[in-house]
C-alpha cells in the first residue's frame, strides 16, 4: 500500500475509504484511522461503509482462495448494497457465472420461431424459406407450418427425453436467451438478458445509453423473430431485420427442419 505516497496532504479513512484533511479527524479518530463523519455510524454501517470500500477497489486479476471465499460471502451479506455490489464484482471476475447460473433457471414452455428469409438447405441449396416453427413443451409437440408448401402445417410429437434435450439444446448450446445481446437487437428497448438479470436479482447495473434515439421503424417483415415464454413467466420477443438468418437462428432452423425432413420417420 502506498497510501502515504499517493496522498502527501490528508488523512486516510479507513471506513469511508477517503482521504481527508487533519481537522476532519478527532484525535482519537487520527490513532484509529475514522474521520468524524465515519465514527459517527453504527457498527454495522461502518462494516458496510469498509466492505463497499474493499469492492469498489477489488482486484480485477485471478482471485485467491480467500478473496473468492470473502467475495462469495459477501453476496449474501445482511446489507443490500454490499451484497449487490458484491454480486457485481463477482460477475465481473467470473463472466461465465451469470450465463451458466441463468442456463440453470431457464426452461422453455413455449417457443415461436419464424422464418422469413433465404436460407440454406442441408444441401447448400439456397432456398426462401417462409416458415413458423412452435414447440409445446407440455404436449411435447413441435408444429412447422410453411406458408409456401401445400403440405401447411405439419407437427411431430416428441418423446419426453428428445423434447428435453431439444430444449436443453437452445438453451445451453445455441443460449436463445442471449440472442438480443449477440445480434444487437432491441425491438422494443428493452434487452431481455439484463431484464431478466435484473428480476432475478443475479445482476444489478445500470448499463446506460437506454436514453439514446429509437432506432428508425424497419420497413417490411422480419426476416426471422422469436417469441420463448419460459417457465419462471419471463418472455423472451426478438426480431430482426437482417435479409439473413445469422449463425444461430440458422442452426436452430435447420435442427427444426430435420424433424421434418421425409426421411425422418425412417432414421
Ligand atoms: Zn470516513
């Protein structure tokens, strides 16, 4: 530490974390390092005032044991501040944490998927494909219905496992819930991701700019959209505008069309 080097002029506080003039100290408060101000507060609140402190000015580098365990611990402290902030800190020095944990929760009921655009068949054809995908997971039926084809709608029912791990499959391979933030899409200004964080309390942040100009109103149909209602009552609605079907959507799209391929049966 190198705090007296930093600060030739003041005192620093080892509650409020600053650095303050002489007479903003009583003697005593000099000895133990609490301005007045500080010393003033209850003994929870100066733990409160030095735990904040500590994560404010966390490491951001690989943690020891012992600053893993402290942090953890502090995600559940008494005080709402502290463990929010902790909460923070630790999504921040653990980025995969947040997703895995939201993975977990996250169990689609209901899923629309549409498709409007060109894509490319299993053969590397290109084809337009104008099509609406829905999957029940309650009656484990997963519908197509092409708009173009006399065939219309056509539905597969699923056996309890295959449907799981279908499921399982958007959500923790192709991660469906992040889609908005990888493709930048932001229909209504919302952002499900931090929505969700947000209600489940895993993530407190303001990640600003939701103050800037709406985007201009796209003109014509999405090319291809979204629509989840997942177990815990969140709702996941996304479309894009783009005149492609990117990596995921397309993946998911052509896992959907596989069930209908007319060999299917056969496989
Ligand atoms: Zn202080």
């Amino acid at each position: 530490m190198s705090k007296k080097n930093n600060r030739l002029h003041g005192h620093y506080c080892k509650i409020c974390g600053e650095y303050k003039a002489n007479e903003k100290f009583s003697g005593k408060g000099h000895a133990t390092h609490i301005c007045k101000a500080c010393s003033r507060l209850s003994a929870a609140e100066k733990a409160a005032a030095m735990d904040m402190n500590r994560l404010m000015s966390f490491p951001m580098r690989r943690l020891s044991e012992s600053e893993k365990k402290w942090l953890k611990a502090k995600m559940k402290d008494n005080c709402q501040e502290v463990a929010d902030m902790a909460k923070e800190v630790y999504n921040i020095c653990f980025p995969h944490a947040e997703c895995n944990a939201m993975k977990k929760q996250l169990i689609i009921n209901i899923l629309s998927f549409k498709v409007h655009t060109e894509v490319y068949d299993r053969y590397g054809d290109m084809e337009m494909a104008d099509c609406l995908f829905t999957i029940d997971r309650k009656s484990r039926t997963l519908t197509m219905t092409d708009f173009h084809a006399d065939s219309g709608e056509q539905s597969v029912v699923l056996d309890g496992g295959k449907m799981a791990k279908l499921l399982r499959y958007i959500v923790h391979t192709l991660e469906i819930f992040m889609w908005e933030q990888d493709y930048c899409l932001n229909p209504d200004g919302d952002d499900f991701f931090t929505d969700i964080l947000l209600k489940e309390g895993i993530y407190v942040d303001d990640l600003g700019e939701k103050g800037e100009a709406l985007p201009e109103e796209p003109e014509g149909r999405p090319s291809w959209q979204v629509h989840i209602e997942y177990s815990n009552h969140t709702v996941q609605d996304i479309s894009s505008f783009d005149d492609y079907l990117p990596e995921r959507p397309e993946e998911l799209y052509l896992s959907f069309m596989e069930y209908f391929e007319s060999d299917y049966e056969i496989l």
